[in-house]
C-alpha cells in the first residue's frame, strides 16, 4: 500500500467533497467505501500575505504539549456552523493569545477563501465555507487540541476501546489509505485513522487487532454530520 502523503488541506477539501455528496449514507459508494471526487494539487499550500504577494504556510505544529481546545459535535471551541466566515468573528470565539488570518486555497483556477488560526505562531486550525456566509469546515492541525478522549498520533484504541463503538469506512482516492470513523454522541467530528502502512486491501475494513493500532491523522468537523450506517 503507497503511504499517505497528501498535505492537510487537501485531504479537508476532499472530505467537504465526500459529505457533500448526500444524505443519508452520505458520500457512500455503493460497496460502502466513502467515495469522493478527487482533488488534485502541484506545489506547496500558499497562504495571501498582507502585501498582496503569498507565502508557503508553514508545517502544523507537532509539539506535545498542554490542550488549548477542544473539539466536539458543535465545534471548534465556539466556532461552530452559527459562526460567521469572518476573521474577527472566529476570533472572539476563541481564547486570548490566537491569530487569526485570512487566506487562500488555489484549486485550479479558483481561489477558495480559508481563514487560519495560529497560537504562538503555529498552525492550529484551518476554517472553511462553503459558499455561505458562515463556517462549514473546520481542519484540526494540531495534537494540542483534544479530541473527545485523545488527540491527533493516539491510536483508534484510545478513542474506541470497543471496535463495536466505532462507525467507519475505507476512504478512497485522496483518503485511500485511511478509515473514517464517527462517535455516536459526536457525527459531526470526523476522524481519520491512518491505515497505510497495512498491506491488506485498500478496499475492505481490517481486522480490529490491525485497526485499533492506526493513528489519527486528521481531524475534520462539518457543519453537516457525516452519516455512517453501524
């Protein structure tokens, strides 16, 4: 299996592609594989700076250190799906010492607009729209934030001790190589465990001695929840 190596944002754009693709069982193929449309990139993520030009967003920040935030079903923090797409509106919902900036995303020959939040200068989350006025996306970046019982490098064991807890599919295309899991008091917090390492078939969900031990990669709340059948 090839390692997953696609940036951050991408796999964010393709999970708003992937629950935005229905009701229901939403973004389910008919083999129950999340089934999106691929998002394709060259080059690193470059953010607007304030003098018109861009500037390469620096890596997520990968300290451990003490939990600045917390995620849950509503949101970020305060910055849930009330919130409106505004820098100094995602500001007041969160903590003294954040930043938060406006930016770009490239997708071809659009200009997606983000907003990033930085705390001591790092990356901690990415917030999207989806056309509206208000926040629909919201991209974890970093282990300082928790995530019900963990936070991003624990592995699946941590934040479902029972395999019969956890409602997941396989990803494919951009989120080949990973599971998608959901809580049952938390749909719209998506997880995705990092799987590609495992040789097994990209296609088909691995025993739960192999699946307790991937890693959560990526941290994606949507205003819309996720619905996975158990």
């Amino acid at each position: 299996m090839k390692a997953l190596v696609l940036r951050p944002v991408i796999i964010c754009l393709a999970v708003a592609g992937f629950l935005a693709l229905g009701p229901g069982r939403a973004g389910l193929a008919a083999d129950g594989q999340a089934a999106i449309a691929p998002v394709v990139t060259d080059g690193p993520v470059k953010a607007e700076t304030g003098g018109g030009g861009t500037a390469e967003r620096p890596p997520a920040d990968t300290r451990p250190a003490d939990t600045i935030l917390q995620v849950g079903d509503a949101g970020v923090a305060g910055i849930g799906a009330a919130t409106p797409f505004e820098p100094m509106a995602v500001r007041r919902q969160l903590p003294p010492g954040f930043v938060v900036t406006a930016g770009t995303y490239q997708t071809g020959d659009e200009a997606l607009p983000t907003l990033n939040v930085l705390h001591q200068d790092a990356p901690i989350l990415i917030v999207y729209s989806d056309g509206g006025q208000n926040v629909s996306l919201i991209q974890v970046l970093s282990p300082r934030i928790r995530v019900a019982q963990g936070r991003i490098g624990d592995p699946f064991s941590t934040f479902f001790p029972e395999a019969g807890e956890s409602a997941c599919v396989r990803g494919v295309a951009q989120l080949a190589g990973t599971a998608i899991c959901t809580q049952p008091d938390a749909p719209r917090v998506n997880l995705l465990f990092d799987g590609s390492t495992w040789e097994g078939p990209e296609t088909a969900m691995p025993p739960s001695a192999v699946l307790r031990d991937w890693p959560l990669k990526y941290v994606i709340w949507s205003a819309a929840p996720l619905s996975i059948s158990r």
